[in-house]
C-alpha cells in the first residue's frame, strides 16, 4: 500500500471529482478583490466554474462591458492564484 501526504491524496481525489469546480470557485471567491479590485468585487455577484470554465455574474451592464474586454486578463491572473492553468475560458453573464 504506497503512502501519501494529506494535502496529496486531497489533491489527488480533487483531480476526479466534480468538487474541483466548486472549491477553486470558492479559492478565487476568498481572493477576488485582490485579484480585480474593490469596485469590481463589490458589484459581482457570483463566481463559479464548470467543466473549466470561469463564470462571472454581475447585473450591473457597465462593468460587464468592461469585464468582456478583460477575459484573457482574467483568465491569466486567475490562473495564476490558481497555480494551473485549469480556466480555460471566462465567460461574463
């Protein structure tokens, strides 16, 4: 039976598990105003991942036009605090 660390094994499951999604939602939640600032945090209202894809919900339409020209921005910071390149798109509703 091979051993493995804790922070490993948690990994490891994450790797199969539709969990992955959620908690990277929540990681990028808890860092989300460092990431696109006091204003943009305080007027998105909620952040979630499927399947590799970054969902940002805001109802307010000027700061969705600005976020539209931002993905790539996004994508690569949120990355980054990541540390993986799983967001493979942004998409802003």
């Amino acid at each position: 039976m091979a051993q493995y660390k804790i922070g490993d094994a948690i990994q490891q499951f994450l790797q199969g598990s539709r969990l992955k999604g959620d908690i990277q939602a929540l990681q990028i939640a808890e860092i989300w105003e460092n990431l696109m600032g006091k204003t943009i945090s305080k007027y998105t209202d909620k952040i979630h991942i499927i399947n590799g894809t970054l969902f940002i919900t805001t109802n307010v339409a000027p700061l969705k036009n600005e976020l539209l020209y931002q993905k790539e921005k996004i994508k690569q910071r949120v990355n980054e605090a990541l540390g993986s390149n799983d967001i493979k798109e942004v998409v802003i509703q």
